[in-house]
C-alpha cells in the first residue's frame, strides 16, 4: 500500500495516478478527486491526501502530505474510528518528530 501512496505522490503529470488525485469537486478548502479526499494541512501549503474505509469490526486508513514525502497507512481490527490517529501519526511524520 505505501508503494501505491508512492506511486501518487510521485506521480508525472498527466499521468494515471496524477489523475486520480486532480481535484473533481471543490467546497471550501475540502477537495475531492477519484475517491480521494484533499484537505488543507495546517500549517503547510501542501494538502493532505487521504482516503479511509470500513467494514464492520474492521477500519483502514491510507493518506500522504506529497512535499514532505510522507505517508501513513493504518489498518485495524476495531469498529473505532482511527482517522484522528492517523492523522496525528502522520503529523508526526511531516513534522520531524514533533507531532504538532
């Protein structure tokens, strides 16, 4: 999965996987491409690109920051909702770190 997250953020232009997370549909600062979900990134230019799933007993999470070269994907066996956590994980990741 983090090969096909890589696969996007190295995406050439025009290319299948640069398609995929071309903004479709815009509402406020929320994007949304084929089946991605871009949000902005506090404190940064660069947006999240994410997208997250369930099934019952069982929740998935897989998104990026592309300058940062950053990406996490999270995969758990519970019915709790894990998008905060990972988003936390990755902020870590973006900030060097520092999970701020």
């Amino acid at each position: 999965v983090l090969t096909f997250l890589e696969a996007h953020m190295e995406a050439a232009p025009g290319s299948a996987f640069a398609t995929a997370v071309r903004p479709r549909f815009v509402h406020d600062s929320r994007a949304l491409a084929l089946t991605w979900m871009i949000d902005p990134w506090p404190g940064s230019a660069a947006p999240v690109t994410w997208h997250n799933g369930a099934l019952p007993g069982y929740r998935a999470f897989a998104g990026y920051v592309g300058p940062s070269r950053c990406a996490v994907v999270v995969l758990t066996n519970t019915a709790r909702p894990i998008d905060e956590l990972a988003r936390r994980v990755l902020a870590t990741l973006v900030n060097g770190g520092r999970g701020d």
